[in-house]
C-alpha cells in the first residue's frame, strides 16, 4: 500500500484519505463540507474531466488541482 496523490489513482481504485495537504482554510473547509477528510474510504470513478470520487454512496466531483491535494493510502 503507498501513499498518493488522489489525482494519481486509477479508476476504479479505492484508498483511504490520508492527509488534506494544504493549509488554506477555504480550501480545506470546501473539502470537509464535502466529507472528504482524513480517515474515509474513497473510490476514485473517473479523473478525466473532472475527478469524480464515491464516498459511502455519496459521489462528489472535484477540480483536479484539489485532487492533488488529497492524499490517499491507496489499495489496488
């Protein structure tokens, strides 16, 4: 299991948030009203527009520049 940029994963590939690599309070209360924060189980549906993402049954699209900011324990 590495460590990895969301933006790095494939589709289809699963992972645990790890880190929310920014200090930017917008940014990072952007990502937690979305639910994205350390310790969720994430699966990554697709990264070409838009990084979609399935959190529970929930499925949230992101800017590619904050998928680079979440970092993931990924399982392949």
């Amino acid at each position: 299991m590495g460590r990895i940029a969301l933006s790095q994963m494939r589709s289809g590939q699963r992972g645990k948030i790890v880190e929310l690599a920014t200090h930017d309070r917008t940014i990072l209360r952007k990502l937690r009203s979305l639910g994205i924060i350390p310790g969720v189980s994430v699966r990554l549906l697709r990264s070409i527009p838009d990084t979609v993402i399935e959190i529970g049954h929930t499925k949230v699209a992101l800017d590619r520049r904050y998928a680079a900011l979440i970092m993931v324990s990924s399982k392949n």
